[in-house]
C-alpha cells in the first residue's frame, strides 16, 4: 500500500529544523549516486551539491542507491562513511529538510545511518504533496516487472528475518560478499544493458494505477528522461558518475513553476 504523509509535519522533528523560514523554497531530487571512495570525482560533486546547490531548497530527496554497497549501519565506522553522514547532516543544521529511501543497493540504510545523517526515511513508493502537485516517488527496482529473478531477491531480501540473519555475520564476511557483488557488477557494465531492466509498461501503468496521481518521479534505470506514459508524466533521475567516461549527473528541481530537470553545477 502506498503511503502519503505531509511532509513538513514529519520534517518538524528533524535536527535544525525552524532555524530559517520554509516559505516557497524548491524541494530537490537525486538517486543513484553509488559513493565509494573509489569515485573521488563524484564524491566531491556530492559535496558541492549539498554544500552550495542545496542551500536555497527547503527540501532534499534521495531516492536510492546513495552508496555503492550498505552492509549494516556498522559501516559508519567507516570514515568515509563518517564524512558523508555527517555532510548530510548539514542539511538539517541549516533547516533543510533530508529525505532518504532505500534504494537495491542501500536497503539496509537503518535507524543509526538515518540518525547520523539527520534524514528521515521514506518508504518505496511514497506519495507527497509539493507545491499543489501529487507526486509518485520511488527507487525504481520495482517497476522492472520482466527481470522476475530480481523481484524475488528483492522480496526475499526485505524481509525482517532474512536482514537480521545477515548483519548477524561478521563485518568481514559481509564485507567480503559486497565486494565480489561489486567486482560482478563492474563487470557487467561493458556488456549491453538488457530491455529486462528497465521499467516495464505494465510495472509503470500499475504504479500509476495504485498511486491515483499523474506524476512519478525515480531512478535505478540510469536512463535519465521525461517520459509521456498513458497514465501521466514520468521523470527518470540521472545516475551521477564524474570518474569514468563521458560525465553524468543531475537533479530534478519541483517548485512555483513545476519540475525541471537540472545539470550540476
């Protein structure tokens, strides 16, 4: 079932909130960015966007995949980690409001990462309201009916049981699985991206159908776009990777006038 919440009531409980008027400021919208220290370049675009790009939003959403790999929230051990918890708490230090959803590389983002960071947690869909618009948003994963296999890890890997028997391992063992499905994944990279995971017309018309609204808003496809569906408009959010190849990244900007998608600075 979706979820729908007035946003600024739930933010009223983040760190720092108040310490400056709301008012018309837009809201932001990022996925994908798969941080590691192994991308420094796009690291360090991260921390000017929230540093400098963020300062005049009222709010800031992160719809998946913000790290490369989550193991358990022992990882803010870590000081990478450390660091970028504590840049996102800026953003609550500041009074702009930080919105964090799983995506099927960080779903095990829990409470403690949430805490450090000064985020609240979003479910996958979520329904908000901004600026009189009704707004789908989700990680993406789902809507990708035709890679089935996935939709069963996926179902499978959600359950409450199954994430505690593995943050019961070892950091080490944890650690070790991560990055040989890190290697894997590099790997595929070079090969042609199959149709299978992409978005399905029967995964988006059903989102649309379950959400009553005309406008959805994800990532997880790395195919940036604006997408004219039977059931409304759907914004596919770009993959941010400055570190290998041709540059890509960006955000979306909903405000007054509506929803622009934006470079990064």
């Amino acid at each position: 079932m979706l979820q729908e919440t007035p946003l600024r009531s739930v933010a009223a409980g983040v760190p720092g909130e108040g310490k400056r008027p709301h008012g018309a400021r837009p809201w932001f919208f990022i996925s994908d960015l798969h941080l590691s220290e192994a991308i420094p370049h796009t690291v360090a675009a991260f921390e000017h966007f929230i540093r400098v790009t963020a300062e005049e939003a009222d709010s800031v959403f992160i719809l998946g995949d913000l790290f490369e790999y989550w193991i358990g929230d022992d990882m803010l051990g870590e000081p990478f980690v450390a660091r970028m918890a504590a840049l996102l708490h800026t953003l609550s230090e500041r009074g702009i409001a930080l919105y964090i959803m799983h995506g099927n590389r960080d779903f095990l983002l829990g409470k403690r990462f949430m805490k450090a960071a000064g985020a609240i947690w979003l479910p996958d869909p979520f329904v908000i309201t901004a600026f009189g618009m009704r707004i789908t948003l989700a990680h993406g994963d789902a809507l990708c009916t035709a890679d089935r296999a996935y939709l069963r890890f996926r179902r499978f890997a959600r359950l409450r049981l199954a994430q505690m028997l593995f943050l019961a391992w070892p950091f080490r063992w944890r650690q070790a699985l991560a990055q040989r499905m890190r290697s894997a994944s590099q790997e595929g990279r070079s090969r042609p991206v199959s149709p299978k995971y992409d978005a399905t017309p029967e995964g988006i018309a059903a989102l649309f159908r379950d959400s009553g609204t005309m406008t959805i808003v994800h990532g997880h496809t790395h195919r940036p776009a604006r997408h004219r569906e039977p059931g409304g408009t759907r914004w596919v959010l770009p993959d941010w990777d400055l570190d290998h190849g041709e540059h890509r990244g960006g955000y979306l900007r909903v405000d007054a006038e509506g929803l622009r998608a934006l470079p990064l600075d």
